[in-house]
C-alpha cells in the first residue's frame, strides 16, 4: 500500500468510526478538554498526516510549541495495541506502563481549543464519555471495544510504520527528511522513543461484544 493509499484508508477508517458512534449519548462537547493530555499516541501514519496538514495550512509554529514542551514528562509505550492484542491472546502477561493524566495537558492546546480538530488522531477521537470527565472518561465498555479495534486496524495499516508519544510521532515528522524516509518505508530506526508498530494477527474482542460490533467489522472489511 502506497503513502496516499494509506492515507485514504485512514480516512475511511475515521468516517466509518464517526459513523459508528453518531448515535452515542455523549457529555463531549467544544471547548471541553479535560482529555486534552499530554498522553496521547498515535501512529507515524497519522503524525505525517498532521505535519503535512500544519505544513500547508502554515501552521508550523505549531512544532515550535511541541518542541517548547518536550521536556515535560509524557506517556511513552513501549508496546503497540497489536503486541498488546497478541499477548492477550496468548495468554501472556500485558506488561504495566506509567501513565498519569497530572502530566499536564497536549501541547498542542490553545485555550481548550484543538488547533488541528480536523485531522486530529484517532486516540483523541476517540475519547467519548457518557458524563463529564473530571479526573478521567467515563467510558462504556462496548466503546472501549470497539476503540480497541479501531486502533488494531489503524496499527495494521501501518504496520511498516512507529507509534508514539504524539510529541514524539510530530517531532520525528517535523523533518522532511524523516517524512521522506517514512513515505518510501525506509526507516530503520527512529530513535528509542518510538516503538515498531505490528500487522494485526487477531482481533482482540470480548466474548460478550462480539456479536454486537458484528456491523461495525463489516464496514472496516469493506475498505481491505
Ligand atoms: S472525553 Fe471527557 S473531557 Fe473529553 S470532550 Fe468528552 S467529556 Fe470532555
Ligand atoms: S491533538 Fe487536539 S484533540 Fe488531541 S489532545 Fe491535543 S488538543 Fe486535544
């Protein structure tokens, strides 16, 4: 799959997400970001979407503010969803990870407004709660599913690709260099803080949601 196949799958994947979720009774609504933290990964597809987008929109002040920040601890993974999905299947141990919303908020945040709405990752389009959050999302658990899922796909198609930290994804992407490296799929190694992301072997769905997000896997094998 070529960069600007990729990219259209990707979009298609956050159409058939929107979709999926218009109907959700939700507390989110503008202006409210407790969710906005300085915790959010993504996967390189997505950081080359975003670089590209603050690329052209002039909007590449935007790195600068990252870049201001990047001393700040932050959520780094050591593991994608797809690792994690195999150990689970497998029935190994999913290693613990440090991460703690206290950390502060994204970067990117300008008076509880998201300068990239539109192209934002799927980790913050993701983020629906049936209340308003406090400390943290009140999720469903058919939702956490389904987001689940979602980041499967977005990882496979990704798959000759890095997640990270988005501080970490965006700063890689800064450079045209590294973005160049990434559309021909010849990087090797994108320094420690981003981890390898991995085709999707099996689903990771709980047996009680399974017949439920039955259309919902219908739609996403539509597009492959
Ligand atoms: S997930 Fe919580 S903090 Fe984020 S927009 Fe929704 S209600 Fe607001
Ligand atoms: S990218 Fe935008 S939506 Fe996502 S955490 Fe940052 S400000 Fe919020």
């Amino acid at each position: 799959m070529d960069l600007y196949t990729k990219l259209d799958v990707l979009n298609q994947i956050y159409k058939i997400y929107d979709a999926a979720t218009e109907s959700l009774e939700v507390a989110c609504q503008k202006y409210c970001s407790t969710c906005c933290t300085r915790n959010v990964t993504m996967t390189s597809l997505e950081g080359y979407k975003i670089a590209d987008h603050l690329i052209e929109n002039s909007k590449s002040e935007l790195f600068k503010k990252i870049k201001a920040k990047s001393y700040k601890k932050r959520f780094q993974p050591k593991i994608t969803t797809n690792k994690i999905a195999d150990l689970c299947i497998q029935g190994k141990e999913i290693p613990d990870e440090e991460i703690d919303s206290s950390w502060g908020s994204c970067p990117l945040l300008i008076n509880d407004e998201c300068p990239i709405y539109m192209v934002r990752p799927f980790n913050c389009r993701c983020m629906v709660s049936k209340t308003n959050c406090v400390d943290k999302a009140e999720m469903d658990p058919f939702v956490l599913t389904v987001n689940n899922v979602f980041l499967q796909y977005i990882e496979h198609i990704d798959q000759h690709g890095f997640s990270g930290n988005l501080t970490d994804v965006l700063l890689f992407m800064e450079s045209k260099d590294n973005m160049k490296s990434y559309i021909m799929e010849v990087l090797k190694n994108p320094g420690k803080e981003l981890i390898k992301n991995l085709p999707m072997s099996i689903l990771f769905i709980p047996p009680e949601h399974r017949q439920q997000i039955k259309p919902i896997i219908n739609s996403l094998q539509t597009i492959f």
